[in-house]
C-alpha cells in the first residue's frame, strides 16, 4: 500500500502550459486483470506536489467500486507521472505484469523515462481534469448555433442548457423523471412534539398560532405565516426541500386545527344529549 514508481517525465510545449495527457494503465496477475483510463491536464504554473489524476474509465475483472489497485499521480510542476498502489487484490503470489500508455492530446516536446520507487501513504489530492467543459449538440448540417447540453465549471457546479450554473446544478428547462429523492434537514415532526410534548429539539423555537392568530396575519399579509408570498416565489424561486417541510408542516398544523374542532365539537353534542336528557 502506497509503494509507487515514478514512471515518466514529460514536457509539454507552449511554454509548458498546453499539458493535457491520457494515461491507460492495463494489468494482470494470476487470475486477475484489470484497466482503468486517466485524463492530466498540467501547466507550468502548477504546485510542486503529487496530485492523482481523474479516471475517465475503468475496466475490472470484478465490477466492484473497491476492486481499484492503483491510481496514476502527476506533479504539473516538475512534469512526472508516477504509478501508486492504494489496494492489494488478487493472487498476491503471482508475477504482476503492467502496461501504461501516455498520449499526449497537445503536442509534447520530450520524454524521458523513469525508475524512481518509493512509498507514499499520505493523503493525496485530485488533479483538475480540466478548468472547465462544455457539450454544444446540434445538426452538422443546419445553420443554426448549437445548443449548450450540459456546462461543467472549475467552482464544482453543472448547467444543464446554461452557459452559467450558479448552484451544483442548474437547469434551464423543465425536468422531468420519475422520482426525486430530497434529504430533509428539519422533518416537520417538530409540530406534533411542541404540540404534546411542549418541547422539540429539532426546532425549540417553534410556536403554533391559535386560529385568531392566524386569521389575524393572513388577514394582514395575505399568505400563509413561513411561507412565501406568491410575488416572491414568483421572483426569487423556491428551495423545493425546504418548501416541501414547510408544506408538511402546514398541513400537521392543520391536521392539529382539525383534531382540535373535533373535540370542540364531540363536547357540544354531549352537552346537548345531557341537557335534552334531563329536559
């Protein structure tokens, strides 16, 4: 775990900015084999450290996520590739017998081969891929601009028909599937226990208003009291996991309400079935 073999050294032309390389690594051992593709893109202006590189395929000859031997690092700034193992899998007994490919995307002035071991347990970061990537679909054969189908940037975040993703995904368009899964951070659950319990540790400062209350703000504020009003949903959007337990929580208040009246109303009766009993 951890040994590795600096492998290669490169030098990329423009510079040393126009880096960008695949490096395919391939191996076998006893009854195991296995393949994965990695994508560098280095710059000169890169950090002096060993950063491992993104994979953009990977063949196992078991189809587990942790079946995953070796990863391909890259330093940008001295130009190296090395090779490290983060796994031991397989006959362990065996002669392992490897194959790596580089390929230069841009052009490469030289490269010099490598033989230099060592042993690194650290923690290693990620080297960037790329700064940024787009899909533009369209007809070869029609005049018209292309359109963008998904937007990757630096900051992490993903467009989907937009040039400009400001959220980890941002689409322009209606989506449409045939389920979506949203992590609550507050279940609405609160109502119940301030109502029963006097008390909710997921939100202590929660109060129920009385009917009067709440005729009183709707009256004044024409929406219902936490949730937005139509303009400002209309213009600023909706967090849709957020809106979702706020609904939630307007209709166990309002199941409350409705328990409430209940009682109210099982007790007139039976005050009316005693008075026309003893009239």
């Amino acid at each position: 775990m951890g040994d590795y073999i600096e492998f290669l050294a490169f030098q990329p032309d423009m510079s040393s900015s126009g880096g960008y390389y695949e490096i395919s690594v391939a191996y076998t051992r006893a009854y195991m084999a296995s393949a994965a593709t990695h994508v560098a893109a280095v710059s000169h202006s890169n950090p002096n450290i060993w950063r491992e590189c993104g994979r953009i395929n990977r063949n196992n000859y078991i189809a587990n996520e942790n079946t995953n031997c070796f990863t391909i690092d890259v330093n940008g700034a001295s130009n190296r590739f090395r090779v490290r193992a983060t796994k031991v899998d397989g006959g362990v007994d065996g002669t392992m017998f490897m194959v790596i490919k580089v390929r230069s995307i841009n052009k490469n002035l030289s490269w010099t081969g490598l033989n230099n071991k060592g042993n690194d347990t650290s923690t290693i970061a990620l080297q960037p891929m790329t700064d940024e990537w787009e899909l533009l679909v369209g007809s070869a054969f029609s005049s018209e601009s292309a359109k963008v189908a998904i937007k990757a940037k630096s900051n992490g975040n993903v467009g989907i028909g937009t040039q400009n993703p400001d959220q980890k995904l941002t689409v322009k368009g209606k989506i449409h599937a045939e389920d979506i899964i949203i992590n609550a951070n507050v279940p609405a659950d609160y109502v119940f226990e301030k109502y029963y319990d006097n008390y909710s540790s997921a939100r202590e400062d929660y109060s129920m208003m009385n009917l009067n209350e709440l005729e009183s703000f709707i009256k004044e504020n024409r929406h219902l009291p936490e949730i937005p009003s139509g303009n400002k949903m209309a213009q600023d959007g909706v967090n849709v996991g957020d809106f979702q337990m706020k609904l939630l929580q307007k209709i166990e208040e309002l199941t409350l309400y409705t328990i409430a009246q209940h009682k109210e109303l099982e007790q007139l009766k039976s005050q009316i079935n005693n008075t026309n009993t003893n009239a």
